[in-house]
C-alpha cells in the first residue's frame, strides 16, 4: 500500500459523492494497522469548497475535490481496490493539509 494511491471508497453509503479516498500516510508507518486518508469527492458533491484545503485532482480522467478538512484514519484491510496513484499531485495534497495544520 503507497501513499497516494487511491481506493475505491469503502463506504458503500458515502460512495455516491465520495467515490475514492488518497492514502496520504507515509510509507515508513506500514507496519500500523490504519492508513491515514483524505475522502475525494465529486465536484458536484464538493460545490462551494475552498480551493486551498479542497484542491482539484484527478483519477482516471475523473476531476474530484480532496477534502482535506475530512483527512482520517481508515483500517488498511478496508482499503482492497487500487484506481490510481495521486503521486505527481503529491504537492498539492500536502499543501491543503498544511492549510489543515496551519491555517495558512
């Protein structure tokens, strides 16, 4: 398990706007059985997020908002089917938690 992949929402009643979460947990922490996530969400979903702690991605041609504010820990055995890699927004996605931590 990467960080950034992304996987199909394990949330069968929250798929509908939240069709995939990013694992956002580093590498080195594998041996936990949690892996920390940020829910994407449907742009349609997501409508009147900030830009900043909400930023734009995409998966599969599919553009979603990272809803950073939402970031929690999801058991890793809930987390079974790999869509994408987020790793070249990589930047973006710590940026948006910085504006979590920080404010800024």
């Amino acid at each position: 398990m990467a960080q950034f992949d992304v996987y199909a929402n394990p949330s069968e009643s929250a798929a509908h706007g939240i069709p995939y979460v990013v694992v956002v947990q580093s590498d080195l922490l594998d041996a936990l059985a949690t892996r920390m996530t940020i829910p994407l969400a449907t742009v349609e979903f997501a409508k009147k997020s900030p830009d900043k702690l909400c930023p734009m991605v995409k998966v599969n041609g599919q553009r979603l908002r990272a809803l950073a504010h939402y970031t929690a820990p999801l058991p890793a055995r809930s987390l079974r089917q790999v869509v994408g890699n987020l790793a070249p927004q990589a930047s973006t996605l710590i940026a948006a938690m910085d504006v979590v931590v920080s404010g800024v």
